[in-house]
C-alpha cells in the first residue's frame, strides 16, 4: 500500500539514493539514509529545482526527481490520509455491525454514527476479537451473513491473546480469503475478510 520510489535524497547533511515509501501515517527512508517522518512532522511539501522539498523541525528532505514524478509525489504527500472510517469503509451510509467491546477511543470515534444492530441491516461486519471465544464468534456470524465482508480487529504485540496468524489460519480454514488490512490504533490492527465464492 502507498507510494514507493527509489530517489537521491538531502537529509541532515547526507545525500544517498534510498527507497522511499509513502502510507497514511509517515514517509520512510531505507538504504544509506535510514529515516521516519510522520505526516504531522510535514510543516510544508513544495516543488523546487530538484524535485520535492519537505519541510521538518528536523531539517529539510530534499528528494531529487524528474518533473512529472515530482509532481505525483508533491500530490501525494498534500493529500491528506484517509481517516479510519474511510479505510474500514463505515459510514452513515454504510453502517457496521459490531461484535465485541469497542473501548479503543480511535475505534469508538472512526465508528460513531456508522452502527447498526442487527446484522441484517449493515453493510459489513466488525468483530473486535481479544480471545480464542471471541473469534469464534465472529466467524459464525460471518458464515451467517456470507456476502458480507468482516474486519477482524485484534491486539498488537507479544501479549495479544489472538494474533494475525491465528485469525488468518482459523479463517481461511473456514474458507475465507483476507483482502485487505488496517491499521487502527497503537492498540490494534485489522484484516478484512470474505467467504470465498464456489
């Protein structure tokens, strides 16, 4: 997902051809020049003789590049991120019905206005899964309602009950394909998953 290039780059004195890889939260450098910046950390974006030029507390990042490239990447780096709601695909319009406690506050403000009660009436599923019983669960009510997509949201790190593997594993052994994933907050993350057609 994002936007990835390969370009010389200025950053704090250093110049290097490094990969770039621009997502919803931040711009990296890998290679020579190792670096993360968020986009709050972005003070400006403008095109200059070079290429692309970002301005950061830290210091400027100075990216050479073609023109037309400069200018896909100046767009890119305006535009702002999706908001949660937007990446879940939840709205007013297309409301969610959710299994599970929603007490994550990113979670709570990326759903408000966009929940339904009966699973019958929603657009896609949503299971905040935490243990083995939960994701239990939300894959039977995803078997229930199986032209529906369901996000399984569960913990990061090392202490989390249930893990990626274990949902990717338990639903693909149901016969459902993951198309997507998010992440949601510094608590969770999530999968996107659909019963695969005969």
């Amino acid at each position: 997902m994002g936007r990835e290039d390969v370009a010389v780059c200025h950053w704090q004195g250093d110049v290097a051809e490094v990969r770039l890889h621009l997502d919803s939260q931040e711009l990296t450098l890998r290679g020579d020049i190792r670096a993360a910046i968020g986009r709050p950390e972005m003070k400006a974006v403008t095109l200059c003789e070079e290429g692309v030029r970002v301005t950061t507390d830290r210091g400027d990042l100075v990216m050479e590049m073609v023109e037309i490239e400069a200018g896909r990447w100046h767009k890119a780096l305006l535009k702002p991120p999706p908001s949660l709601a937007q990446k879940l695909g939840v709205s007013a319009d297309a409301p969610a019905f959710v299994l599970g406690v929603v007490d994550d506050p990113v979670l709570h403000n990326a759903l408000s206005g966009a929940v339904v009660d009966d699973a019958t009436n929603a657009s896609l599923l949503l299971a905040v899964v935490l243990d083995q019983a939960a994701l239990g669960t939300a894959s039977q009510c995803a078997i229930t309602y199986p032209n529906k997509h369901i996000w399984m949201l569960y913990r990061k790190g090392k202490t989390a009950q249930i893990n990626g593997t274990q949902v990717r594993t338990h639903m693909r052994d149901l016969g459902f394909i993951d198309s997507k994933s998010s992440a949601v907050s510094d608590q969770l993350t999530a999968t996107r998953y659909r019963l695969r057609a005969d």
